[in-house]
C-alpha cells in the first residue's frame, strides 16, 4: 500500500482567522502532498515491501526517501495538534507539564523561545525521552522524535511555507496565535498510542502510569 495523503480533520477553511484557508491550500494541497508523491516514487525504487509502514520506512531509511516519508509524518501530526474547538488540557498532562517545566507558563515561553531561535527550516516538538520525562527539541528539517527513539506529543511546523502567506516573516506572531488551537487531549493520547501499548510494563516508580491507565480507561466504551 503506497503512503497516503491523510484526509485532514477540519474543514480547510476550519483554522481561520489564525491559520487561513489559502495557506491550507498551500501547506496541505501542494507542499504536503509533493512529500507523499515524492516518498511513493522514491519508494518504488527501494527494497521496502508495497505494504511498509511509514513508521518502519522512517525509521529503517535515509536521503531523500527518509526526508519526504519523515517530512510526511511530520505533516500528519502537525495537522492532528490542532484543533478549530478549544480543548482543554486533561488535569493529568497539566500536572507533568508542571513537574517538568515549573508551570504551563515555563513551558510555553520554552516552546516559543525554541522555535524563535531555531535556524533555518524545521519542526519544534514535544516529546518524551527515554526517562520518561517531558522536553522540547528543536528538530531541523524533517528530522523526528522516533528516529531517536522519545515519544512524539505534539509538533509544530516551523518551515516558512506554514506561516509565511499569514505572518509573513513574523514568526513569533505565528506561534503566539497557535495556541488557541492546541488540541491537548491529541497530545495526551499520544503518551498511549506511542509510548505505552501497556504490553512493556511501567517503570518502576512510573508517575506516567497512573496516567496512561486513565487514558485507556477514558477509550473504553461505557455501557
Ligand atoms: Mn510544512
């Protein structure tokens, strides 16, 4: 199965005012579309199987393939961190946000000074490491949490293609507005869907457990 352009989960107008239809048009319709039309090409002429998965793609690739799969992923998370409804974030994340970075405050202006003073084209990601402990990578071009083996949470694209048409060279103003649009109980779900399928078992003394048990307990149906 070639790699897909994912349907994206709002209307392309849905972002609007902060993050206008024209640059959806852009940023979704042409520049990532040509990395899933790239990766298929570059693909074909690989020693991957038709039914590869992306993750196994990123992670077992590199050149141009490993870019333009990678550059896909980094795509599909972006547009899922987002959300046109606010959400709240869930009591819990809140709680490792604080522990991990003093206070929500602490870590917004961390995320934004990252993004401000990283270099060229890339992508400002939380993640967790390998100690279970929350940061903020500056991560340049398509390069990606996994790769390193952390747990992706949340990313934001900070290649000029995503903020140029609405902020111009305005970076700051960009990341300032993104805020609102932060869908937090996307990032909780990641701590399950990557870190924990809770067939490892916890850490010992895992604080994230207790965590990851009352995010699966929220998926299950209740009657
Ligand atoms: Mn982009």
């Amino acid at each position: 199965m070639a790699i897909e352009l994912m349907e994206l989960p709002y209307e392309q107008n849905a972002l609007e005012p902060i993050i206008s239809k024209e640059t959806i048009e852009y940023h979704y319709g042409k520049h990532h579309k040509n990395y899933v039309d790239t990766a298929n090409r570059l693909l074909k002429d690989s020693n991957f199987d038709d039914d590869a998965l992306l993750i196994d793609i990123i992670k077992n690739s590199d050149g141009a393939l490993f870019n333009n799969a990678a550059q896909v992923f980094n795509h599909n998370f972006y547009w899922l961190s987002l959300n046109p409804e606010p959400i709240a974030i869930p009591p819990k994340l809140n709680k490792l946000i604080n522990r991990d970075f003093g206070s929500m405050e602490n870590f917004k202006n961390e995320f934004e000074d990252k993004a401000l003073s990283l270099f060229g084209s890339g992508w400002v990601w939380l993640e967790l490491d390998v100690k279970e402990k929350l940061i903020i990578t500056q991560r340049g071009n398509a390069d990606n949490p996994l790769i390193h083996l952390h747990t992706p949470l949340l990313t934001i694209d900070v290649w000029e293609h995503a903020y140029y048409i609405d902020y111009r060279n305005d970076r700051k103003k960009y990341f300032e507005e993104l805020w609102r649009l932060i869908d937090w109980k996307f990032v909780a779900s990641n701590i399950v869907d990557y870190y924990h399928d809770l067939t490892e078992p916890c850490m010992e003394n895992s604080q994230l457990c207790d965590y990851i048990d009352m995010l699966q307990h929220l998926n299950e149906p209740t009657t």
